[in-house]
C-alpha cells in the first residue's frame, strides 16, 4: 500500500504543497499565484466515503452533527500527516449527493445507519450545503460524490433482497433497475457539472480536486461468497457483476469526463485497490458487516485500510506527485 511522506520530508512538502495547490488553481482563473507564509486553506467535502462512518474507521469527530466524520477517515489522516501545513474544513457528510455539496441542506442520519438501529441522538437538525466551508480565499476543494446521487443505498438494499427470493440465481436487481441507470447518470453529471461550477464560483482561485471510488466488486464476482454478510450478503453473482460493469465502472467514468471537462483534478482509486475488493483476503473494503460477533456494520465502506489508500492518493495529488 502507498506510504505516506515521511516526517522528514513535511518541510520539502510545504513547497510542494505551494506548487501543487496554488498553480493550477491559479492557472484555471488565469491569475499568477501569490506567495504564501501559512497554511493552505482546504475544504474536504463528499459523502460516507470521505466521512468515514463506519466504526471501522475510528471514532466520530466533533462536531457530532449526523453526518458520522470518523478520526480514521482520508481528510483527517491527512490532516494529521500534514499537521499545520493545511488549515482543513473537513464538512463531509453520510448520505450526501451532488446537490447538498452546492446548494440543499441535508438531514443526517447519523451512526449506526438503518437497518442496524438509529443514531441514539438523532434525529439531527439539517446540516447546511457543504459549500458553505468554503473559503473564497481557498487553496484547494476535495470531494467526492456520486455514489447517493445514482442511489447506492437503496440498490445495495434491494438486490440484497431480490437475491435472497431468487436463491442467489439469475439477476433479479439487473432486472429491476437496468433501465433506470442511464437516465441516473445523465442526471449525474448535469448535478456533477453545477456542483463544480458553485464551488469554481465560490473560490476562483482553488484547485478543485474530484475523488473517484474504489474496486468494490472483484473482477470475477463468482469469487464471493454468496450469503456472507461479511461480503455482499445475498447479492447473486450476476447482479454483482452487473452493479461493478454498469454502476461502478460507469459512475468513475463520469466523474473523471466531468472533471476533465471543467478542467479539474480527478484521483483515481479504483485501479490501485484492483485486488483489494470486498470479496478479497486483504480487503480495503467492508461488506455489509465489518464482524458479526461483536456486530458492526459496514454497508459496503472503506475499512481503515482503505481510508490509508484514499488519504495516500489524494495527499499525493496534493503534494503534486
């Protein structure tokens, strides 16, 4: 797996990290950057994925407003690794689409999520539109969203579902929501397109940085094992391959094109956690639990060691690598 930079090397990033940021912000507005004597402003943004959630990925963070921000997530790894180098506004949050990091509030759910009970302290008041955070002074803007704009959750749930009737045979979930998924992804990309453009608005100057999602399902779905919570629990072969081929792959795919087409950064983690799927001996993702005994859920999240690949990736691209 990526290693971070070592300690030694903090002081070499601070000018990597001047020519990393500023430049191509700077670039994109037309402007020359300016020398800078502090830390470099960044707001980190996105859904559960940048978040963290899961107890996999450590303890919540303050404020403990719903959204589940957890101590292991990428930004906070980054934070850490980077320490006063980055001022970071760390507003990702569970459940978040495209249009709650631009413009609508957000009700969250919390820790744990459905079906595995309620947050005991919810329900939460609405959180603002994640691009509230944003400084127009900014450095840089990470986020990544997506996965709840085509409904992730909700698909995740019902082929669980429709597997478990059908005996793990055939591609029940295909049947349902095949003819759904372009019209999802068109819509995608406009939400995608408008996000951008409210955050290049919001802070000219900054360099927006878009993150991808990783290899959730293994090149040979056959390979998981039907019925194992700690996989995809009853999600039949045939729909995994279908979610991986006409979802995932898809979802990636549209979210680099959108970036490249606004002239912004895109981080590509699916093809570096190739082999570090759900289903494989060193995962970097959770399945639907994380244990059974004690029972923690997971949902289909990065565990730590996928949140160390994320924050590796991205801290990169930071630093200009």
């Amino acid at each position: 797996m990526p290693r971070f930079p070592s300690r030694l090397a903090v002081a070499g990033a601070a000018v990597a990290l001047t020519v990393g940021l500023i430049t191509p912000g700077a670039a994109h507005a037309g402007t020359k950057p300016a020398t800078r004597t502090g830390p470099l402003k960044w707001a980190a943004l996105g859904d559960s994925y940048t978040a963290g959630v899961i107890e996999a990925t450590g303890d919540l963070t303050a404020p403990q407003d719903g959204c589940a921000r957890t101590t292991g997530s990428y930004p906070e790894l980054i934070r850490r690794d980077l320490g006063a180098l980055v001022d970071l506004h760390n507003a990702s949050c569970s459940g978040a689409a495209s249009p709650d990091v631009s413009t609508n509030k957000q009700s969250p759910l919390g820790r744990p999520l459905p079906p595995f009970g309620s947050d005991p302290d919810a329900p939460y008041p609405p959180v603002p539109p994640q691009i509230d955070v944003v400084d127009p002074a900014s450095d840089v803007i990470t986020v990544s969203t997506g996965g709840n704009d085509l409904g992730f959750g909700q698909i995740l749930k019902d082929c669980i579902e429709l597997g478990a009737t059908h005996l793990g045979l055939g591609t029940p979930c295909k049947d349902k929501y095949d003819a759904q998924i372009p019209g999802r992804l068109d819509q995608l990309r406009t939400d995608y397109t408008a996000m951008l453009t409210a955050l290049r608005t919001k802070a000219p100057s900054a360099r927006v940085v878009t993150v991808g999602y990783p290899h959730l399902i293994p090149e040979d779905a056959a390979r998981c094992q039907y019925g194992s919570l700690l996989q995809f629990g009853t999600f039949t072969p045939g729909d995994l391959g279908w979610a991986r081929d006409s979802i995932l792959k898809p979802l990636n795919l549209a979210i680099q094109q959108t970036s490249s087409a606004k002239q912004d950064t895109y981080v590509d983690l699916y093809s570096g956690s190739a082999g570090h799927s759900v289903c494989d001996p060193d995962h970097w993702l959770d399945g639907v639990l994380t244990s059974i005994i004690p029972l923690k859920y997971a949902l289909v999240h990065p565990n730590a060691k996928g949140q160390k690949f994320a924050a590796a990736q991205v801290e990169s691209t930071l630093l200009g690598n």
